[in-house]
C-alpha cells in the first residue's frame, strides 16, 4: 500500500540555518559589518528588490538569459587571460 517515496523525510533534509554571525568581545560594528557583506554576497538583497514587483514571466525569461550570457562572457574572459 505504501509507495517507496523519493523525497527525504522533513528530518532528514538539512536545516537552513540562514546567516550567522559570531560577536567577539562585544565588537558589535565589527558583526555588523561582516554581516553585512555576507547578504550581500547572499545576494538576499537584490533578491528582495526583484520581488517587490511583480515581474511578468517573459520579463523573468529575457533577465535570465542575459544573466547568463554576461556570465558566460565573464568565463569565457578569464579564460582568455589564463593564456
């Protein structure tokens, strides 16, 4: 009668902790600033901005596309340099 599902049970999966950052001698600017580059780099805040606004799903194609492209000339530029 049961299925042998392929999906992990919910305790299995690993937990999204999201970001953390540890404070060392009560240097509060110091966190803040360490947290503050890793949402950056998290891209959470760009995220954030992108979903403000509903985004038509043709828009959401053409964005996508020229992200990868930008990301494949990037490649394909350091790739040129290496030689």
């Amino acid at each position: 009668m049961y299925r042998n599902y392929k999906h992990k049970r919910r305790e299995d999966r690993p937990k999204d902790t999201g970001l953390m950052v540890t404070v060392y001698d009560n240097n509060l600017e110091k966190a803040l600033r360490i947290f503050k580059k890793k949402v950056q780099k998290a891209g959470v805040l760009k995220e954030i901005k992108m979903r403000s606004q509903y985004e038509k799903p043709s828009d959401k194609r053409q964005r996508k596309k020229k992200e990868a492209v930008k990301r494949w000339r990037k490649l394909q530029k350091k790739l040129e340099e290496r030689l």
